[in-house]
C-alpha cells in the first residue's frame, strides 16, 4: 500500500496518538491545531492497561516509565465519615493481569511525550493557529479548509480527514451530527500540590476515591510521584465557561465543610484550582466517507470511569489497524471502524453514567453499595472490568 495524505484536525491526546500510528505506517500526516502553542495546566490523567498497552507498543514505554506512577491499589472512602468503604487492586496485580500496567501522569508529560514523538517523525506536519472552517468529502478525496490568525484562507486536499477536536467538534457536524453536548450537571475542579504536603495518612502510592452524595473526589500522585494530583467533583445547575476557568478555594471547602477531616486538610492544600464543566453527548457516528472520529470529537466520555483519553488512544490504534487491513478500500475501513467501535465506547459511555449515579448515592442505596465493595474484595472489584482493561486491536 502506498502511503496515505491524511488530516488530523486537533493536536490532543487522541489526534497526536493518531498521527503518531499513522505516520509509523508510512502515511503522511498533517496536524491541525487551533491553539498557537502547546499548554497543560495542573491536571492528571489514568492510563488502564488497554491504553498503556498501545503507548508502549508505539515504542513510548521507556519515557512513561520516567514520568507515570503505578498505583498500588485505589482506595475508596466515604466523604462524610473518612471511613474505608473498599479497595480496588491495581499496580502488580493488573500488570500480571493484563499485561500492561495502570498508569497515572500529569497530562503534560504524556503531551510532551506524544509530541516530541511526533515532531520526530519526518511524514508528520504540524500547523499551529488554524481555524477549520470547513471538511468536504469527496468520491477521490477530501477537502479541509482553514483560516490562520491574520485571516488568510488555505486549503488542503487529503485521503483521509480525522476529526480529534474535542467535545465542541467541528468535523463532527460534517456527519450530520450537529445537536451540542448537553451539560451533564456537574463541575470538575482540579489541582496539583507537593505530595510531601499531603495528610499522613493519604500520603501513599496509591489513588483515593472519596463517595458523597454531593459529590466526590479522586487523587493520585504524578509527576514521577512528586505531587498530587486532585480532582473535586460539583453538583451543580450551572456550567462553568471553558475548561480552566478559576475556582476560588474557599468555595470549594465550603462545599466539602462537612466532609472527614482528612479529605478536607487534603482539598486546603492547593494554592490554585482550575474548573471544568462535564458534558454528555450520545455516539452516533464516527465515519462518512473519507471522514472519521476519534476521541471527545466522537464521544464525549463522563470521567467517572477514568476512560476519557483511554478511548481517545484505542480510537487511534483501531483506526489504525483497520486501514492497514483494508489497504485498497478506504471507505470499507472506516465503516468497519465505526462498527467496531460503536457498541464499546456506548458500552463505556452508559458505565461512566451508571458510576456517576453509584459515587453520589443517598444514604440507602449507599449502604448496599458499600457491602457489596466490601464482599467483593480488591481484585475481584478490578475484575469488573476485564472488558475494559483486556482490550486489544484485533490486527
């Protein structure tokens, strides 16, 4: 197969994994990014094995492994008394699992990785400030065409057009799908501090997940183990507007008055907190044509099943294979990939939700939820999720 002239449209997570399998291929790739430069701010993310598995065999393994944490287990406590509810086991356990470790990293570092993987690739062109205006598909190719900061009008013609550009996705709307996310009720808030700060207590290799009906929030340590990384979840009727907008700290302990005075000294520790409004939209289409999804541009996931850039890197290694499977039928590939992935990311779409509805029960059907934690055990609870964690690209 000759290589492919492929467009990304999006520079995150998911597009620079995408250009990244691509151009391993042989393809050409061109990246367009509205933003003129790259930036992460105090946020973390999990890696499950069915996404650190794709990492590594991109050859990333060793520089994740310079900058991830394992942790050991998750414990799950509740907001209100601190009492421990149960325990998930990950670390050694899913390593010999799954064959691929649980990883967490500052969102940052794993941007930096992918992209330095990517600028080392000779078939790979970034273009920084763009603004996509507008995809056309067409029966020989595809047409993307996009203004740049001073106002000027370029366009591009490509086999394949990707659209990695988020929730708000423009090449979205080119599948006919053109209904906005919905706001989910829910405001994110999100900090780092210095690990060494942290109560006693939470001060292990290990992630915290605090349950409360108002809420809950999750930390594990990143940056190599040196700070902690904290996300505080919000009940609310408001959406906050993009996705760092400041966060006072006084309001956020307001809300957490009443919780165990551990998570509360926990949540006084950071100096800064950046908010993000969660949203929900259904998977409907990830292909047309010459045009195709992956990530948040195709389905938005809720993060309370850590899943969000997990599916974004399947997303680009399924893609991926299947163009390599079908090297002289493009558009057979792309519906093959819509079909195998549309009953997954659904599948892990409705889990986010059904967790969202388990973290934040009231006090009855909370009490059923954690004796059932508590009989489970650590890996039985990891179990669970073996559909999840044991995936593989069927290449």
């Amino acid at each position: 197969m000759s290589g492919l002239n492929i467009a990304i449209v999006g520079a995150g997570i998911g597009g620079l994994t995408t250009a990244l399998s691509f151009a391993r291929r042989g393809h050409s790739v061109t990246l367009v990014e509205r933003r003129t430069g790259f930036s992460e701010v105090g946020a973390g993310l999990q890696l499950s094995p069915n996404a650190s598995r794709i990492l590594i065999n991109l050859g990333l393994g060793p520089a994740l492994r310079r900058v991830a944490t394992m942790p050991d287990r998750v414990i799950v406590r509740s907001v209100s008394s601190g009492k421990r509810i149960g325990e998930i086991a990950q670390g050694a356990y899913m390593q010999q699992r799954y064959g691929a470790p649980y990883w967490v990293v500052h969102r940052a570092d794993l941007q930096t990785i992918l992209l330095d993987a990517v600028r080392s690739e000779p078939t790979i062109r970034i273009v920084m400030g763009r603004k996509v205006e507008e995809v056309r598909d067409g029966a020989d190719h595809a047409e993307l065409i996009w203004t740049s900061s001073n106002g000027s009008r370029e366009s591009m013609k490509a086999d394949l057009v990707i659209g990695a550009d988020g929730v708000w996705s423009k090449v979205r709307h080119v599948l006919g799908d053109t209904s906005p996310p919905a706001f989910h009720g829910y405001v994110a808030w999100r900090a780092t501090f210095d690990r060494k700060a942290a109560p006693q207590e939470l001060i292990g290799n290990e992630t915290g997940l605090w349950l409360g009906p108002s809420g809950h929030v999750v930390h594990y340590p990143i940056f190599s183990g040196n700070l902690i990384n904290v996300v505080a979840i919000e009940k609310t009727r408001e959406p906050v507007e993009g996705w760092a907008a400041p966060g006072r700290a006084e309001d956020l302990i307001a809300l957490y008055r009443n919780a165990a005075p551990a998570l509360v000294e926990l949540l006084k520790k950071p100096q800064e907190w950046l908010r993000w409004s969660l949203f929900r939209h259904p998977i409907k289409r990830l292909s047309q044509g010459r045009i195709a999804l992956v990530g948040d541009a195709a389905h938005p996931v809720l993060p309370f099943l850590a899943q969000g850039a997990a599916m974004a890197i399947e997303d680009a290694a399924t893609l991926n294979a299947l163009v390599t499977q079908h090297p002289n039928d493009l558009i057979r590939a792309l519906k093959t990939y819509e079909g195998h992935r549309l009953e997954r990311v659904s599948r892990v779409q409705a889990e986010g939700r059904k967790n969202g509805r388990i973290y934040h029960s009231g006090a009855l059907v909370a009490y059923g939820r954690d004796r059932v934690m508590r009989l489970m055990g650590p890996e039985n609870m990891s179990k669970r999720y073996d559909w999840i964690y044991g995936f593989r690209t069927s290449e």
